[in-house]
C-alpha cells in the first residue's frame, strides 16, 4: 500500500512538473516579409504587401493556407487563428490587402484586375518556398480562408486561378451590389413559383434596389479614415493630406465618385452596379473547382444567409463540393463559435488539402449544418449550442414547406417627409446593441408607418429554415414606387414584445404602373432558422421607413394588403430530427428534476408509511408480476450487510459522508448493482452524486458504512480499482499536450502493460481524427469530453464510472454514445452513469437510483419504474409513458 501511494505522489509531481515545462504546443514564429507585386492593369506599378509567413512547425513541406482579413482590418487582426492554422500542420501565409495596414496601394474592393491579381502572386510567391508541398511546377498546395472582406478575396481568387486546392470561406457576399442594394420583391406576373430560389448564377435586380445606407457609410467611412489613423502613429510623416486624399481616402479614384452620387440620392446607378459586380463571386462562381466551404453568420444584416445560398448553388451547378454552415454569428454580433468554426474549416482542409477523407482520421463536414440554440448547460450555465446536420443542403426553399394563415385588413401607411423618424431592425455596426448577443432581435415600428398581418396561435411547434413567402398588394398613386419593408415576427403574448429573429427585414420596391391603382408582388422574407413555439403567433409587417436604408424624401400614402392570406414556411425535416429527443429537456428538465426529487422524497416516505413493515428511507417499488426480486436490490439503512459477493461489480451498504460543517451529502445510501447493467445514478446538483462516485473511486473516504467492488472494499489505492474507468467531474488534461500524448501518458502512469491499453478501441470512440495530434488546448469542450471518455475506457475497465458523460456533446455524438454505454454492458461489464436529465436515464440505462439531499428516493429497472406509473402517467400525449411523465405525475398526486 506504501508502494502505491509512494507512485501516486511520484506521478503528481511528473504531471505538475511536465505542465510547467512542457513547450506550449509545437512553437509556430512568423516571418515578416514585403512582397513586391504589379500593381494592376499597370505592368509598370509596383505595390508592397505586408505579409507574414508561418512555416509549418514539424519541418519538411506541407500544404499552405492563404489568410485573408476582413474589411479595415489587416494581417494582424488573424494572427491568432494563422497560428493555430499552422499549428494543424500547413504553411500560412497572412498579409495586409493592398490599401490597409502598412501594404500600399489603393481599395479595389476585390477586383479582379488588382485584389485577386495581388493573391495569385502571393501564390506564385508560395510555389517557390522550400516549406510548401507542390502539386506540380509553380503549383502549391493551397488553400484561402477568411472573412467578409476575407472570404470574398477566397472566393474571387478560386474563380480566377486553378491552382486553388480548397476554400473556406466566411461570413461574405456573393453580389456586392445586392449586398448594398437589396430588393427582395418580384412583380407577381414574374414571379413564377413563389418560394423557389432563382435559378443557379442569376442576379438579383440591384438597379431597382433599396440603398443600405448605414452600411455603405460604414465602410466608406473606415476606407477614407486608413490614411489619418496611419498617420497618427508615425508623426515624423505626418503632412497635410490633399483634397483628394481627404475626399477618397485609400479608395480607387472610381469607387470615390460611386459612392458620392448614390450617398447623394439615394439611388443606385448603373456605374454603381457595373463596379460592384466585378468584385462579385456571383459572377464567376461558375469557374470555382475548389471544393467549397461557405460559412455564413445567421445574425448578419451586411451579408446575409440568401448570399451563401447564392455561392452554394452557382458553384455546386458546376459540380464542384460545397457544403454550408449557419452558424451564431455574422457582422451583427452574435457567439461567433471560434472553436466549432475552427474545428468545420480544419476538416475541410485536412481533407482536400491532405489527403485525410475517409472519415477517421479527418471528420467529415456535413453539406449542411446549422446552429441552433439548446439553452443552458445546468451544471455551468453556459450557453449549448446544438448543430443538426443533413446529408443534402436543402436550399432557402427547404425540403417541404407549412403553410400559416395570416389575417388583417387592408391598411394605410405613410411615408414621413424625410424618412424620420425611421422604424428600428438591426443598427448596422453595433452588433446587437438593443437584444444583446443571445437575444432573438428586438424591433421598433413608428406607427402610422406600418401594417400588421397575424396569424392565430399556433396549435404545434413550427420550425422555420429557410425563406418565407407571402404575397401583397400596394396601392396608390400610379406611375410611383412604393418603398417599403418586410418583417416576419415571433409573438408569444400581449405582454412581452414581439421578436423579430437575428433583426433582420427584407427591403422590397414595389412599381405602380401608369394607369393603375395598385400593383402585386411576392415578397420573400429574410433567411432564418427559428423556432416559433405552440401558442405563439406569427406577424407579418410592413414599414415605410428602416434606419439602416435610404427612403424616399417625399411624403406619401399607400394602401398595404394581402393577395393571398397565405404565408409560405420552408421547413427542414431531416434536420429537426437530428436535434429531436434533447431540446425538450435541455429546456425543461434542470428545473423540473429539482422539484422532482423532492415530489419523489415525499412520495416514497408517504408509501412507506402505507405498506406494512415499510422502513423508513427505504424506496418502495412494486414487485415484479412474476414475484421475481428485481435484479437491483435496494436496502434500507437497518438492513443487514449481505456477504460479500465476487461476482458483484458493486455493492453500498449504509453509505454516509458529512461536509465540514455536519451536513450530510450522502445520507445512508444503500444499493447494488449487477454484471451487465448500465445504472442511471440520477438527481439534481447537489443531490450527492458526484461525492458517492468520488468514493467508489477511492478519492475520499466515506464517514460511514461501505464500498465493495466485485466483493473487495475501497480503500485508497485498493488493487481492485485496477478493475473501474472512471471519468469525473469534467476532463482534466495537461492542456499543451496533444490529446494522444495526454491518453498515452496516463496509461503509462498505471504501469500496466501498453498491449493491455486498447488505444484503438477507445481513440475510436472518441472519433477526433487527426486532431489527437493538436495541443488540448485547442480543443472544444465536447472535444475534451470525447477524448475524457475515451481515456476512461482505457483497459476496457469491468467497472465504467462516468459522470455527466453527453456534457458537451452534439446530438449525433450523444446518439452514438447511448449506443457505446449499451454495446460496453451487452458485453459482460457494467457501466454507471450520473445524470441530472431524466431523458439520458430512460434511453440509455436499464437500471435507475434516483438521489436527493443524499439520500436514496426510489430505485429499480426503468421498465419496472414505467410499468408502476401511475394510471395518468403518459396519457394522451402520443408518446406512451416516460420518466418525465411519471414524475410529473407523481408531482401532481402530491401538490
């Protein structure tokens, strides 16, 4: 026993020194370079561009990773994440776009004749470095990741230049002048089939469009002030700036004149629209071979999800992969995801850029995936964000569509004189100012400025992915426009205010006709994925006035209604069935297994006390209609010890153990369990779980009774711990090892044979492909759980311990993970997992013991404990009877 404990304290003091000492990963420096390139059309230019180059810190040659930074940005706003890339094993290159940072020339807004003609000389630049691998002479390896600004260039630079292997891009446009000038409404008479998405590489009519005016300005404003803010730092240079200069800042001279005639009135011109789409990926989309990774932001008013919608189709018509990510971000604000981004774009490259497609060794990324919002985490209170997936990208159209009933009359609305004051979407740049970042959107409508479309409450959950459709009618003065637009919102009740989903509203431009009264159009409302509960209502309304666009200066009146009362909802099957079975209790159930666990203490005392003989604080449970004893016995603390039994992977007798101030935490608890049963260890934090797994462990040490593990009892250091896996109170890892270093180091600290390890057995339950080569650190939290579990299951253990084991996990990881709990006890050993959440108990353990305040409430198999619900249990909600409902059963024979 001495020996024992003399290794323990000797493996601490390695594992504390090795974190200490241990480099921080593989060490990444970057190498400062100016790169000379031609600049333009102009053979006879040149400009510098301020890069920095990462080599690949293993040494030899690896693919390369161009990064690209978002609008006013520069080389430095990604050198964490081109750390990181390289990191993963590529070469990175990062550099400032001509016109930002401290690279010359002018904004070209990613033209093709000088922002992409910079990147594919930055290219030819990689094919000549000894680091980067080469598909052939003066053709690297290579891959462009990036945002906005970033990811266009990704975009622009795949369509122009073959020798791109793979993109990944970001939150960015496929039209710049849809982006600026959107116009969501198609005449009725050409409107064909409502709901489907125009056809693939067709462009948007951006001459009729709605200037988005704070936007506009917003990046304008960031070009022009690039010269003054330079110039604040390095005074020594510091000189009047010319009139020119003043006016355009860094921007092209043509860009200059563009902006100021439509800042002027409101209007786009053809030059404008020309200009734009040259720096459109739309337009050459078609050219992309690249396979294909568009990321887009679902809370991004500047680029929103229509515009990855438009890349996806153009560049997948030509057969190329693509796959799409909505996730919780984009310019308004909203988590952003950096790890799971991260995470999405490693697999991609690892496996179009290296080769690591089978699915192990690089995980694969679903051709469409979505974020979605599962509450908060009980135990952390974090937010949990959920991401179903499918194997087809659906399109805004989805797979099937709802339709809603909207009702309302025909209503007047005006047009202010100036515009003001305007009604509220989003405020473009504040990033979620007025709902925070986790809040659905909060608008404002002025009134008299708008008209109102509701439907009646919903009788069922509706969940909206994609774009809705509806049909108005304008009236008014023939020969004008009518400027208005459209919002869809989620109404739960007179009280609380009306949401209005990532605030984003959908500008439509509707044309009288001369010698008409009126004109009808099908409108398509903005991109979402939103979930509309039973019980609330859905509203359509529509705005003269928006603070982010332009609107006309002149006063007008126009009669709003509906053609159709019909509301169109794309709706995403296969994808609500990915997250089905956990929303309802990542919900509903950290509240309700509190006020479970104390219905069930009171109901067990109270059927003690009416059965015969019944002790007190022991669970009652029906006996078996075959008057069989159940196969999990359950005693009482007066009940007498059984002897010990070998063949019993474990058995508590009258456990108790007291916090220093006397409080128990558990409270004579007694129970047993049997060789092939995965035990659901359930009851709410603090209900004394985690206290008893620590001393089945031999962490602590009880203050009463006993632990015998397969008929020996637990002490520290007891030889039959040998024999238990265990994972406990969240993954612990030295965080700059990888996560292979971190599994073979703890194996290595038992001193039991590597042949007895299993590594392949576990390292694929844990399905982290290659990033068990990447530092811990780098990992995200259901990473970390992943490779937690697997560590436990080193050994193939006869005793598995886990506690909180789907903490962290999406919902195909969960799913799979049922399944290895049920597989491992199908097996011969036995398996208990600790839970909080009844829906993890029912469908992935035979056997239940249920804690509170410490003490034992009910225990038995979970089939036993539903065939002794009571008779209303699981009546009429079509789903039979579960635990939720015979808890909330027995809640109410108690209230």
């Amino acid at each position: 026993m001495k020996r024992v404990a003399a290794s323990a304290a000797a493996l601490a003091l390695i594992a504390a020194t090795t974190w200490l000492v241990w480099p921080s990963g593989a060490e990444v420096r970057g190498q400062d370079q100016t790169i000379t390139v031609v600049d333009g059309p102009a053979d006879d230019q040149r400009v510098e561009l301020d890069t920095t180059f990462f080599p690949p810190p293993g040494g030899g040659k690896a693919p390369a990773v161009l990064l690209g930074h978002g609008f006013g940005g520069s080389k430095r706003s990604v050198e964490d994440e081109a750390i990181r890339i390289a990191q993963d094993g590529y070469a990175v290159l990062t550099w400032s776009a001509r016109g930002f940072g401290r690279s010359t020339g002018e904004i070209a807004l990613n033209s093709p004749d000088y922002e992409v003609k910079d990147v594919k000389q930055l290219i030819d630049w990689l094919a000549k470095r000894p680091e980067v691998l080469l598909d052939a002479s003066d053709d690297p390896r290579v891959g462009i990741a990036g945002g906005s600004y970033g990811g266009a260039i990704a975009l622009m630079t795949a369509a122009h230049d073959r020798r791109v292997d793979a993109i990944v891009p970001r939150i960015t446009w496929s039209d710049l002048a849809d982006a600026l000038f959107p116009n969501t409404a198609v005449p009725l008479s050409a409107a064909g089939d409502a709901g489907q998405s125009s056809a693939a590489g067709s462009l948007p009519e951006a001459e009729n469009g709605v200037f988005k005016r704070m936007w506009a300005g917003i990046f304008f404003g960031q070009g022009v002030s690039l010269d003054s803010l330079a110039l604040r730092g390095r005074p020594e240079t510091a000189r009047p700036l010319t009139p020119e200069q003043a006016r355009c800042g860094r921007f092209r001279p043509e860009i200059c004149a563009v902006y100021e005639e439509v800042a002027k009135t409101g209007r786009p011109t053809p030059e404008a629209v020309d200009l734009l789409r040259e720096s459109s990926p739309i337009t050459v989309a078609a050219q992309i071979k690249a396979p294909t990774l568009l990321i887009q932001g679902q809370r991004d008013s500047l680029f929103p999800l229509s515009h990855a919608d438009a890349n996806a189709r153009a560049i997948a018509a030509g057969g190329t992969p693509v796959s799409l990510a909505w996730f919780d971000g984009g310019h308004d604000g909203g988590d952003g995801e950096a790890d799971w981004v991260f995470e999405q774009s490693s697999a991609w490259f690892a496996r179009y850029l290296k080769g690591e497609g089978d699915g192990k060794t690089a995980p694969p990324v679903s051709a469409f995936t979505v974020t979605r919002d599962g509450g908060r985490d009980p135990g952390t209170r974090q937010r949990v964000r959920l991401h179903p997936e499918t194997g087809s990208y659906p399109g805004l159209g989805g797979t099937a569509t709802s339709t809603v009933e909207l009702a309302g009359p025909a209503q007047n609305i005006a047009n202010p004189p100036g515009g003001a004051p305007a009604s509220i979407s989003s405020v473009p740049g504040v990033g979620g100012l007025l709902g925070g970042q986790n809040s659905p959107g909060v608008a404002i409508d002025m009134p008299g400025q708008s008209a109102a479309f509701e439907s009646r409450p919903l009788t069922a959950p509706l969940q909206l992915t994609g774009s809705s459709t509806a049909t108005i009618r304008v009236s008014g003065q023939g020969g004008t426009e009518a400027t208005l637009f459209a919002k869809l919102y989620d109404v739960a009740d007179s009280i609380q205010p009306p949401t209005l989903p990532a605030g984003l509203v959908a500008p439509i431009r509707v044309a009288i006709p001369e010698g008409a009264t009126s004109a009808e159009a099908t409108i398509t409302l903005p991109a979402v994925d939103h979930a509309f509960a039973a019980g609330h209502r859905l509203r359509l309304v529509l705005t003269t006035t928006d603070m982010g666009f332009a609107t006309p200066a002149e006063p007008a009146t126009y009669q709003v209604s509906l053609v159709s009362s019909t509301l169109t909802v794309p709706t995403v099957g296969t994808l609500a069935a990915a997250s089905g079975g956990v929303a309802w209790w990542v919900w509903a159930m950290p509240l309700a297994a509190v006020v479970v666990a104390a219905a069930l203490l009171v109901t067990g005392r109270a059927r003690d006390r009416r059965r015969p003989g019944a002790r007190t604080g022991a669970a009652a449970l029906p006996e078996p209609a075959d008057g069989r004893t159940p196969v999990l016995t359950v005693n009482g603390a007066a009940a007498e010890a059984p002897a010990p039994d070998p063949a019993v992977p474990l058995e508590i007798s009258g456990l108790a153990k007291a916090y220093s101030n006397g409080e128990l935490a558990v409270d004579n608890l007694s129970f047993r369990v049997e060789q092939g049963q995965v035990l659901g260890l359930l009851g709410p934090n603090g209900a004394g779980k985690t206290t008893t797994m620590r001393m089945m462990m031999g962490l602590i040490q009880p203050d009463g009774g006993e632990i015998r593990i397969f008929g020996e009892r637990v002490t520290p250091g007891a030889p039959v711990l040998s024999r238990l896996g265990s994972f406990v109170e969240g993954p612990g890892f030295l965080p700059h090892l990888s996560g292979r270093d971190n599994i073979e180091l703890y194996w290595a600290a038992t001193g039991r044979p590597v042949a007895d390890a299993h590594f392949d057995e576990a390292l694929e339950i844990a399905g982290l492909g290659k990033a068990l080569q990447r530092a811990v650190r780098t990992y995200s939290q259901g990473m970390r759980q992943r490779l937690a579990i697997a560590q436990a299951m080193l050994g193939l253990p006869d005793l598995l311990v886990l506690d909180e084991p789907t903490n962290g996990l999406d919902p195909p990881q969960i799913r799979e993970m049922r399944e290895v709990l049920k597989r491992y006890a199908r097996d011969g050993r036995t398996v208990i997992v600790s839970s909080h959440l009844l829906a993890e108990v029912e469908q992935t353990c035979s056997h239940v013991v249920v804690m509170h305040r410490g003490k034992l409430v009910s225990a038995g198999p979970v089939s036993l404990l539903l065939s002794s619900a009571p008779r209303s249990a699981g009546a009429g909600n079509g789903h039979g009877t579960r635990l939720e409902d015979v808890f909330l059963d027995l809640i109410g024979d108690n209230a």
